[in-house]
C-alpha cells in the first residue's frame, strides 16, 4: 500500500479553499492509493478539508493520529504543568493558541476572528481540565520567532517547530515525522510521500520515503526534498511516474 501525506495550510489548502486541480488530482490518487493529512491545525478546524474523504489524519503536530473514521490510533498529550508554566511565562509575550482534546473548540488568548469554534481565555484554570496536545506561541514576526525558538528546550519534555511567525509546542515525542512513521506502521503502508511548505515540515520530509516542496519555500527547505513542484496536482502526476 502506498499513501501521500499533505501539510494543509499553504500546502493543500489557500486562503480557505482547495485549489480545484488540486482536489480532482487528490480524488483519482485515492483510487489505488491513500491521501491524508499531517497539520499543525486541532481536529475541531478541519472544515475545509471535510470535502475530501481522507484516509487519515495526523493533528497538533503528531500529537493526535486518526484513522479515517476519526478513531485516535494514537495520542501524546503534553505535560500539564509544562503547558502551564509556557502559559505563564509567554502570556505578555505573544499569542497563544492551545489544542486540546475537545472535538469542538480550540482555545486562544486573542480573538481568531475567522473561526467560530475558538474561545478566548485569559487564565490557565480555564483549559487546565482538558488533556493538551500543543501550545501554539505566535510572535510579531520571523526574526522574533527564530531567537525564541531554543528558548524552548529549556522546559525540558518538549520540542517547539517554527511555522514562520509562530512555534508549535508539543510533548518531546511528537512531530510531524514521527506521526507519519506511527500512520505508516498502523495502516501497513508499504511507501509514504510528503508534501509540505514551512519549517515545521522538515520531520515530515525526513520521515518520508519520497518528499516534495514547492519552488516558492525558502531555499534550505527546498535543499532538503526529492523534488520542488508547482502545487500537488504536479507532485501525484510524479508520484504516478516513479511508483
């Protein structure tokens, strides 16, 4: 069995929309082959997604895997007093987003006013009941986020990805590669492929037996890939060719 997996913000997914090229070409893949997705995103901001059937899902960074039906294959939470103490210490200096294991909200110190299932909060007690999957820190800009990231491992059972102006915190054995190596051992797939455009999407590469980006990433992205194409309909066109 072979599969492809796609980041979805900027990969698959543009200004809300799934280019059309792109969803006919992911629809005929899936014929012989699974198609699912490997996202910074919670399981609750998935809604344009929800046209394609997917095979799978691997959310909050690796944190959360599911399987077609949405039935968690696996789940790494992170330490609650780590996510508390990131809570504190970062409140004044950046936004923040945490993902949860709630299916219908994610959490948030400033107003996403593009999603109706964020809630706002001001204080830890309000999400400390819930089992926390990622801190999301979100910084005025690159430069800013990259001095910051190191900063990081000093809380010691975590590891921060960029996202460009952003740093997405999970449990030390979570990422994105990692989900895509737990995916291809519980659906048995022979040859996985990956696609992605940030930072953030280096474990996915690495963890992928043949990986893409597009000519637009930033350069020492693009050095660490198979091949660098236009969007996805181009990648499953080459997939087509070399599986």
């Amino acid at each position: 069995m072979k599969a492809l997996v796609s980041d979805i913000d900027h990969t698959l997914v543009f200004d809300g929309r799934i280019k059309e090229d792109d969803e006919k070409a992911i629809k005929k893949y899936q014929k012989n082959h699974l198609f699912g997705v490997c996202t910074g995103r919670p399981l609750c901001a998935l809604d344009d997604v929800k046209k394609l059937d997917l095979d799978f899902y691997i959310l909050s960074t690796g944190a959360l895997i599911l399987d077609k039906r949405m039935n968690i294959i696996q789940h790494t939470p992170m330490n609650k007093e780590t996510a508390k103490n990131i809570f504190l210490d970062y409140f004044n200096q950046a936004d923040m987003i945490i993902q949860t294991g709630n299916r219908d909200i994610f959490y948030a110190t400033f107003n996403e006013e593009n999603h109706s299932y964020c809630q706002i909060v001001h204080h830890f007690k309000e999400v400390e009941h819930e089992v926390i999957y990622s801190v999301s820190l979100i910084f005025k800009d690159e430069m800013t986020t990259k001095k910051e990231l190191d900063s990081i491992y000093r809380y010691g059972d975590v590891m921060p990805f960029q996202n460009k102006n952003s740093i997405d915190i999970v449990s030390k054995d979570c990422s994105k590669g990692q989900g895509i190596k737990e995916i291809k051992k519980a659906l048995q797939i022979e040859h996985i492929s990956g696609i992605g455009d940030s930072y953030n999407d280096l474990p996915l590469f690495e963890a992928s037996d043949y990986c893409f980006t597009f000519h637009s990433s930033p350069s020492d992205l693009k050095d660490k890939v198979d091949v660098c194409v236009n969007n996805i309909e181009e990648a499953i066109g080459l997939l087509e060719g070399v599986e």
